[in-house]
C-alpha cells in the first residue's frame, strides 16, 4: 500500500486532538471538531472551545476485522461518548474489559497512541476515552 | 416538462469475478443494456463508481468505459457518491435528459472490490466517513453501523434475532435470481450463529465484498417512440430526490433517523404525486439489517422505531403489503457499492415490466433507496409502470 500520510496532515490537528478543542458559536453553539459555519445556527462567528473531557458512553462497539493499518491492534473498543457538554465524539476506549462497557459508562478523555506506520513511518498519538479514574 | 423513460436494462451477474476486470464488467452491463433497448449508440455517459482509485488504480472512468464499449467522442463522466453513487449516476442521467441537453443516456455503476485485500477493502470503504474524525480512529463502516444498531436495539427494545430477519428475507428473495451472489435460504439462526465483525452487528447482518456492475438507459417518451422501442419496455421515472446528512455519525442530531433518506423521499414522492402508500415495493439499502429497518422509518412506510417490527409481522415479504428487497437486496443480490444504485433501478424496471424473477404480483410502482456512507449522501427514486 502506498503510504498515503504527510505529518502535516496530522499536526494541524494536534491542539483540537490532544485537547479535545471545539468550537462554540457566538449564540453558544458548542460543537466538535471546530466548524467555520456552527451546525446549529449558520453563525461564522465562531470561537475555539476546550471541552472537559468528561462524558458517558451512548453506544459502543468492538472491532474485530478493522481496516488496513490497525489491524496489529484488533479487536479494540469503539464508542460515541456524550460530552457533558451536550456533543458526541467518536473514539476508542482504552483500559477498560470489554465486558465491563456499557450504556451510560462515565468516561474521560485520555492522550494516546493511535497508530504506528512502517519502521520509519510517524507514530499518530489522539484522544480516546478511558472509564472515569476517581 | 419532459418526462424520462428507462428503456433498456443490464447487468451481470453480482459476485467474485475473478476472471474479469472492472472494464469487462462495466462494458458487458453496457452492451446488455443498450441492447435490451436495441440500439447501438448514445448522447452521453455516467459512471457510478464509488472507489476505482483506491480498488483498481483506474479513475477516468467516464472515457475508459465510453471508450471500451465504443461510443465514440461522447461526454463520459464518473459520479460519486460513496455507496449511493449508482443511485446518484441514474439521478444526474436523468437529470441530462430532463433538461434537453441530451436525449438517450447511458448510466452504467461499476464496482470492482475483489482485486483488493480485505483489509484494504475495509480501509476503501472507509474512506467515505470522516477521514480526520472517524478513519482517524480506527473505524469501520461496519463499526459505524454497529454503533447505530446497538443504539436502535437499546432505544426501542429489539433483539439481534429481530434485526436478523431482514437478512433472511433478503436471501428467500435471493434464492430466485440468476444475477444474485447469494441463492441459498438463511434462518434467523445462521445469522445469530455467524461472527460478531463489530458487535452486536454479525457477518450475516452485513452485505459483501463483491463484484458487478449494472446499466440502464434513460430517454425521453418521444424519443423511445422515435426509436421504435416497443412501450413494453418503457418504464417512467415518477420522481426523484437527494440529499445529504452530517459525514460524521456523531454529528448527526438524531442517530435514529435517516434524515437524509426523509428529505430525499419527500422529494421524489412530492415530484412523482404519490405517497408511502401507493408503493408496490421497496428496494431499500440493507446493507446493513439496521439500515434496513431505520429506511422504512425514514421513507415513511413505518412510524419511527417501528421498522423492525414491520419484518416481525412479516409485512415485508413479496407478497405481503410492503415488499423489500425484492431480487435479494444488497444482502443476497450483493454490493458492489458504486454498482448497486443502478442494480436497484435494473430490478425495479423489471418488477415494473413484469419480468422480475419473484414477481410482485401487479406492480405499478416502485422506489429504489441508495445509501452513501453512514446516511450522508442518499438518493431515492420512484418508478412507474408505463
Ligand atoms: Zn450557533
């Protein structure tokens, strides 16, 4: 497979993923990822948001026959996780029994590796999101 | 305003066609069709492909496939719109005709997936969800559809046995067609029995990896008769629409509808003048159970949270009040994702002729619903017996 990814692609994300930043509009539209246009209300004015982190799982699944390039890491969790700040976020789940998951899990946002390319190839670190350590 | 007709249908057969490259597919479906309607050449070409790049290294599919099936110097394009692209390529045909830029068009939908590896293919098909914030993380449009389904199951009570039955349905209709990958009857059992790929969704919940490719060919009723086309092979087409939802599922401001599929159906049954009711029968995109069941909530054929249970009472077999899937669905048919839009539309046209191989007894109108990503982009289209 031809190695379709440039660091820039990723480190233009870097704040928005190792801080889980949004955007929220001048209405008080939060959103994520951040938007030029806030999905609510059409606004252009738009402002970056720091989410908490925090929220619960509202459905999950495990994946078992992933795509081409995470297959060293199967099965692993995947869940939209509700901010408590009201949007979803796709993510992994990390450090947690499968078995354990379950509807209205609290969780909270966590920096982790995402996956590693060939040897000489960049190591993608995000967020996933990890049962809520008390 | 004027009217289009579809006037000749194709297709191959929809499976693991080793011996035969995405070129051989797309033109065999071409020359069948455009000999089903006994003529030899055409204004224009649109090619519903979804993934060839990625698939095949071959985009350009327009004068690649315009030129194989020797068509001369036409204007060939490809239309993308993930796994709705067939169902969008018919929509622009049509559109060409409408507006009298062009008078006989040809849309052909292509998929060829099995030249790739199956992660890869995996990888492919991902590539119609968010690439920033949702391949990013690892997903499948399996995984994707799994979230959705273990979501419908907890908010409305069903089962996975429940879901499951619109695969069995898909494979009793399967059974009788020649162009179909799958012609073996299912129980509710196999389907539970059979693999978690992203749980509670199962192998036999999903539609396969495959091969094919399916055409039709779109004028106008002056035209058809200015060709001599005999009226039998006439089918209209009553009314379209199209639209598009968030690309990122978790986005979407209510995982249970398909909001795209409603804004497109009102269109198309406003433009056809018909309702939910007066449908004979649905070619729906299960290309998963669940979104099977939540586009007959959105088509408005049952009350939101009640797909499902229109296949518990068995409302959805041939011969009962609301027929899916009638030649097997994405399911036991197969999905060769570019190609099945136009799949959809071959076997709507021969439901409507009367030719379809599980006839639905006096079928006078039929839609086709084809679904891109994860309910992102979806097209439906309403069609009539002429
Ligand atoms: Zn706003």
């Amino acid at each position: 497979m031809a190695r379709p990814m440039q660091v820039s692609r990723y480190w233009r994300h870097f704040r928005e993923k190792y801080r889980l930043i949004g955007g929220k509009c001048e209405n008080g539209h939060v959103h994520f990822p951040k938007r030029e246009v806030c999905p609510v209300c059409g606004s252009r004015n738009v402002e970056e948001y720091e989410f908490s982190g925090k929220g619960k799982v509202i459905s999950w699944t495990i994946v078992r026959n992933p795509p081409s390039g995470f297959e060293y890491y199967k099965p692993y969790p995947l869940a939209l996780v509700q901010l408590e700040e009201g949007p979803v976020v796709l993510a992994q789940l990390t450090d947690v029994d499968p078995e354990e998951i379950d509807f209205g899990m609290e969780v909270e946002v966590v920096t982790k590796k995402i996956r590693e390319f060939e040897e000489d190839g960049i190591i993608l670190y995000g967020y996933k999101f990890r049962p809520l350590v008390k | 305003m004027r009217k289009a007709v579809i006037i000749g249908a194709g297709m191959t057969p929809v499976g693991e066609h080793w011996k035969l490259g995405l070129r051989d597919l797309a033109v065999e479906a071409l020359l069948n069709a455009m000999d089903d309607a006994g003529i030899d050449k055409v204004d224009s070409l649109y090619v519903g492909n979804m993934a060839s790049g990625s698939f095949v290294e071959q985009e350009n599919l327009g004068a690649l496939i315009a030129d194989w099936a020797g068509l001369g110097n036409i204007p060939a394009v490809k239309i993308e719109a993930a796994c709705a692209s067939g169902g969008a390529a018919v929509q622009e045909g049509v559109k060409a005709v409408l507006s009298g830029l062009e008078d006989v068009v040809a849309v052909v939908g292509v998929e060829k997936m099995m030249d790739a590896w199956p992660s890869d293919a995996t990888r492919y098909l991902a590539y119609a969800a968010d690439a920033e914030w949702e391949l990013f993380h690892g997903v499948s449009f399996v995984a994707l559809n799994a979230l959705v389904m273990r979501y419908y199951m907890k908010a409305y009570g069903y089962t996975e046995e429940d879901l499951a039955l619109f695969a069995v349905n898909a494979h009793i209709n399967g059974t009788k067609n020649p162009y179909a990958m799958f012609k073996k009857p299912i129980k509710v059992e196999t389907v539970l029995k059979s693999p978690y790929i992203a749980d509670p969704l199962k192998l036999f919940d999903a539609s396969p990896v495959c091969d094919g490719a399916a055409s039709v060919i779109i004028t106008t009723p002056e035209k058809a008769k200015e060709l001599g086309i005999p009226k039998e092979k006439w089918v209209e087409v009553a009314g379209m629409g199209r639209a598009i939802d968030t690309i990122n599922l978790a986005n979407r401001e209510d995982l249970l509808t398909l909001k795209a599929a409603k804004v497109a159906a009102e269109r198309a049954y406003r433009m056809a003048g018909v309702t939910a009711k007066d449908i004979d029968f649905f070619e729906v995109h299960d290309a998963f159970t669940i979104m099977a069941a939540l586009s007959l909530e959105a088509l408005g054929v049952a009350e939101r949270g009640k797909g499902a249970q229109l296949a518990k009472e068995g409302q959805i077999a041939i011969d009962a009040d609301y027929p899916i899937q009638t030649m097997g669905g994405l399911k036991a048919r197969g999905h060769p994702v570019g190609a099945t839009g136009v799949y959809q539309t071959v076997e709507a046209v021969l439901q409507l002729r009367g030719e379809a191989p599980s006839q639905v007894p006096d079928a006078e109108i039929g839609l086709t619903q084809n679904i891109g990503g994860t309910g992102s982009n979806i097209t439906v289209s309403i069609f009539r017996r002429v």
